[in-house]
C-alpha cells in the first residue's frame, strides 16, 4: 500500500534521473540560446571595416607645419597623439604646435564613419575656442577629403577643406585650405611621420 501512495526507490531513481537529462538540455539549450544572442549584438557593434582606414592616424606622429601668411611661409614643429576611442569607432587625435609670436596651439579631433553611407566625420575644437564638423570621404584607401562651410557675422560664406593623403602607413600629407567668398584666406600644409 505504501508503495502505491509513494514513489518506489527504483521510480524515484529513474524520475530523479529523468528530469536530471532534461535539465541538463534546457540548460544546454539555454547557453546555446545565450550564446547566439551574445554573438549577435557583439558583431552588430562592431566597428565597419572602413574605420580600419582613420586606425592608421593610431600612434604619436611628429611634423612640420607651414602656413602662409602675409606672403611669407611661417613653419613650425608639431605632433600629435592618436588613439583608438568609443570602442573603435572613433579616433581622437590631440595635437600641438608651437607658433611663432603666437601662444602654443592645441586642439582635438574626433574622426568616426558613418555605417549608413560613405561618409567620414571630423570634429574639431582647439585652444582659440574654434570649433568645426566636417563631413568627407575617401578616395582609394589613401586619400581623405573633409569640407565645412558656414556663414560669418558678416553674411560672407567660408568654406573650408582639409585632406589628408597618405604615402605609406607611417608618412602622410596635409592640407588646409580655407576661402571666404571665392577667395582663398589661408593655407596650411603638414608633412607628418609616425613615431
């Protein structure tokens, strides 16, 4: 009689043993589930492999810097750092330059790519409080062309383009250039090698 109202020793054993089996594979199912999911999101924030392009400004680079003004070539010394930020999809890049009769100059540049087209962005800020967002692509794998352009107090547009072109991993060219109206206001040309 016992033995109907309860569970014999060899049925609760194989019950026991059972649900043991089906435990084991909802948890196995469970960590495959997990496992897929995890893999999922981790790759659909990833960086694109475009941004591998902007990873070659990574490192602490060195230069000289030549601006015309007035008519006369005024060069100076400058570097920069670079690294990888927000998880590989930007780079920032701090610069310095010591500017003749001038007070040194700093600035920061944060590039990213946007996954939603061919775009490239650039933002700038520096130490004279001037801050810009430019907007470009790449041409090839070497070459990066960024433009801003906006309004002055005065209603006159300026317009500016900077590129960068690369010769090799560790050695490339820079070019400012900077209009207001349809003339051009200034030049600044860099040729920087990686440390």
């Amino acid at each position: 009689m016992a033995s109907g109202i309860f569970f014999s020793k060899n049925r609760f054993t194989g019950f026991f043993q059972s649900a043991m089996k089906k435990k084991y594979l909802y948890l196995l199912i469970a960590i495959i589930t997990c496992s897929v999911i995890l893999v999922r999101a981790q790759s659909s924030h990833r960086p694109p492999e475009r941004m591998k392009l902007l990873s070659a400004f990574n490192g602490e680079w060195k230069g000289e810097m030549a601006e015309m003004k007035n008519g006369k070539k005024i060069k100076t010394k400058i570097s920069h750092q670079s690294m990888k930020v927000a998880g590989g999809w930007g780079v920032q890049v701090t610069e310095t330059a010591s500017i003749p009769n001038e007070e040194k100059y700093q600035s920061v540049r944060v590039f990213s790519y946007s996954p939603g087209g061919d775009y490239t962005y650039m933002y700038v800020v520096d130490n004279r409080g001037e801050t810009f967002f430019y907007t470009g692509n790449w041409t090839g794998n070497k070459t990066l062309i960024l433009k801003c352009a906006f309004e002055n107090n005065s209603r006159q547009t300026i317009k500016k383009e900077v590129q960068y072109q690369f010769k090799t991993l560790r050695e490339y060219d820079y070019k400012y250039i900077t209009s207001v109206g349809d003339s051009i206001d200034k030049i600044i040309e860099m040729n920087m090698k990686k440390e």
